[in-house]
C-alpha cells in the first residue's frame, strides 16, 4: 500500500465476461489483442483491462467515460456486486476479494454505500422513513436513528419534507433523498453510479452544486461514475478518463483539459472553456493564516509577519468565514489605541461558494488586492484563492507531464 491517506486501491483489475475468462488474459496483455478482436476471436468481453488507482481520504475521485467503456463495471467491482477477474482491490488496507459474504456485507453496510442513478426510493413511505430505511435494515432503533434521520435531511435541505409522500417531491427532491439515505448511514465511502444522469439539465446542475457544497461539510471519500464530461470536471478532485476498458489518463481537471494524455483525451477536451467550467475549488489553497475574531491585533499582527504574508481570513469559533484583515490595517489599528481584531474587520472582501468558475472567481478578484475567500453554504471557510493562481490556472498551454496517474 502506497501513503497513508489512501483509503481505496485498485491494483492491476481486470474484468472479462465470458467462459474461459481467467484463460484468455495472458493472450490479452502479451498479444496486445483489442477488446474487438477479443469478442470476434473467442466470444468474450474485456470490461476491465489491468485497471491501477488509488483513491485518498475525502477526495472525490470521478471515472468518466462513454457507454461501453467499462466505468459502471469497474465501480461494481470496487464493492463485488461482480467479481473481478483478477486484481486485487484495498479498502483502508484490506483486501476485499479475501473477504467471505458475512465481511463484505458488514462493509457494505457500514463503511462503504452505492448510490445508483435510480435510488430505489418506496412510493408508500414517507420522506423520513425511506432516509431511515438503510439503518432499519442493520438493526439501529430509537433516537440514535432518529438523529442521524434528521441530520441527513438537514444536510440535503428536505428536512421541512420529512413527513411527504415520495409522489410529492420534484425529481431533484427525490435525488436527494436517495442521497441522504445514503449519508443517514455514515458510511465513510460512496460508490455513486451515475446518480444525476437521469435528471434534467438544470435540476442535474442544482444537484452538483448542492453535492460539491454538501462534501465541503461532510468529509467522504467518494468514487462518482459518469459519461459527462463537464460533469466530471467540475466535480472531480482528481478524473480518471476510461477508454475500451483502460484508463487512458488520470490528473486533476486542469491537467486533464491543459495536459491531454494523447488523441483520445485531446478530442474530448478540445472546446471546453476552462474558465466556464473548472470551479474555483479545483485551485483552491489552504490560508496561510486564519485569524479567530477573539484574537488581538497584536498577535494577529506577529502571525501575519511570521507566516511572510499581508493577509489573513478572520472565522468564528465555527470556522465561519467573516472577512479579511491585512498587515496594513492591524499596524494602522494598534497605533490609534485599538486591541481586538472584532474592532478591525473587512466585510468587504470577496468571498464565493466552491462551485464558482474561474472567470466569475475573476471578476471578484479583480478590483481587490486580498485573496477570494471560498466558503462552504453554511459560510465556512474552506480554502482561498490568489488572483495569480486563478490567473496561471486559465492558461491553455500544456505543460511537460501528462497527468497520467498509472
């Protein structure tokens, strides 16, 4: 196993339908046979051709490619609703093709859920009982499941819907109760097969956004199949792109639309606006310095000057974001008599949600000489974002490394 952080690892998976599938792979990896030639040779179907990836904690790992490409069969692998070929596959360091029905089931019931792009939602239940239908079925009762209930519904936004029947509720409401069973079960791991391919454009839209800001406040690792680029880009930590079975390439989005792997990649990436699609969470940065609104000025004053930097991002308790205060203000600030940093807060600096594109992350900066702030729904601050970085980040060129993960 490679660093610590990594909670999922697929290592050399292969997946082949047919009767003699294990007897067929040697011939595949030494002749170079193509999946084509495969199927018209000898009747069977490479799904899954020496797949290598590793999945780190909380990242949203996205494997997009087009029907036929092997990316549903791979996740479906990734908890064995189908048994790979070959490979091995870790999960925190356990390999899970070892594990006997009793174990797989205990994961799959606690650590890691599948989210399908139907939910399976019961019509004759109500909102709050198909939520709770997940910790019904592993035995958990009273107010413990009542708690964690409420909890997902409150983090999807349906918590005024509980007692509604499912007829009741638009398409995108449904979605979102299918995802908060999914969250009511804590389960560290998501598998999520195509959940918002079968909604709307617009309500598929709303449901990324309100995906991308819900996992800046619950942190899971999350393994999101797709076909849709654009979704993949503005959703993905990291992109995995699938082709006949392999993955052709694997890099954060702006590697994948600046630094394509080779043709295949180059086609699909050719028209995409990078500043209309990449969201500003894919550049985002750690703050060097986060100052708590109890702080004084002359402490926040030695923390800017010891982190070399003439900004800092002032937070509640909550880590709610509140504003900036610059090394300039706090000097000015401590010479006229003032002590607390409460006394000193820029309301105005731009801040934004995660989902905000390069170009509007632009325009905010452009008139301002602090960081963009980037700050979850709820109003925590979870990163920022430098007009050089957002700057660098709109370039088209390509650099020398072609993001390729395996």
């Amino acid at each position: 196993m490679s660093a610590n952080n990594t909670i999922i690892s697929c290592k050399n998976l292969w997946k082949i339908f047919g009767p003699n599938a294990g007897s067929v792979i040697e011939d595949v990896a030494s002749n170079g046979i193509t999946k084509q030639e495969l199927l018209e040779q000898t009747g069977h179907v490479i799904a899954v051709k020496d797949v290598s990836f590793d999945v780190h904690d909380s990242e949203i790992f996205v494997v997009m490619g087009l029907s036929g490409s092997g990316k549903s069969t791979l996740i479906r692998c990734m908890n064995r609703l189908i048994d790979p070929t070959r490979g091995n596959i870790y999960i925190e360091g356990t390999d899970i093709s070892e594990m006997d029905k009793d174990e797989l089931r205990e994961l799959c019931r606690h650590k890691m859920n599948m989210v399908f792009q139907y939910f399976g939602l019961l019509p004759h239940r109500s909102v709050h009982d198909n939520v709770g239908f997940g910790l019904e079925i592993r035995g958990e009762h009273g107010d413990e499941k009542e708690i964690k209930i409420d909890q997902a519904l409150e983090q999807v936004g349906l918590k005024d819907w509980a007692k509604s029947r499912i007829h009741e509720l638009s398409g995108g409401m449904q979605q979102r109760v299918g995802l908060a069973r999914a969250l009511a079960g804590g389960a560290s791991i998501l598998l999520m097969d195509e959940p918002f391919s079968a909604l709307d454009p617009l309500i598929r839209r709303q449901m990324q956004d309100e995906f991308i800001n819900l996992r800046s406040e619950v942190k899971q690792t999350v393994v999101f199949i797709t076909h849709d680029l654009m979704e993949a880009l503005r959703l993905g930590d990291r992109v995995a792109i699938m082709k006949d079975g392999e993955i052709v390439q694997i890099g954060t989005p702006q590697q994948i639309v600046s630094e394509p792997a080779d043709e295949y990649v180059s086609e699909f990436v050719k028209d995409v606006p990078r500043g209309q699609v990449i969201a500003v969470r894919s550049v985002m940065e750690r703050p060097a310095v986060v100052v708590n609104i109890e702080q004084s000025l002359k402490e926040t004053l030695a923390t800017l000057q010891k982190q070399d930097t003439t900004a800092g991002f002032i937070v509640d308790e909550s880590r709610k974001y509140l504003g900036t205060v610059t090394t300039f203000d706090v000097e000015a600030a401590i010479e006229s008599g003032a002590t607390q940093v409460s006394e000193l807060v820029n309301l105005d600096s731009p801040c934004c949600p995660p989902t905000t594109t390069l170009d509007e992350c632009l325009q905010l900066v452009a008139e301002h000489d602090t960081p963009l702030a980037v700050v979850s729904t709820r109003g925590h601050l979870i990163g920022i974002a430098t007009k050089t970085a957002l700057i660098q980040s709109m370039k088209t060129d390509a650099g020398n490394g072609n993001g390729n993960g395996h």
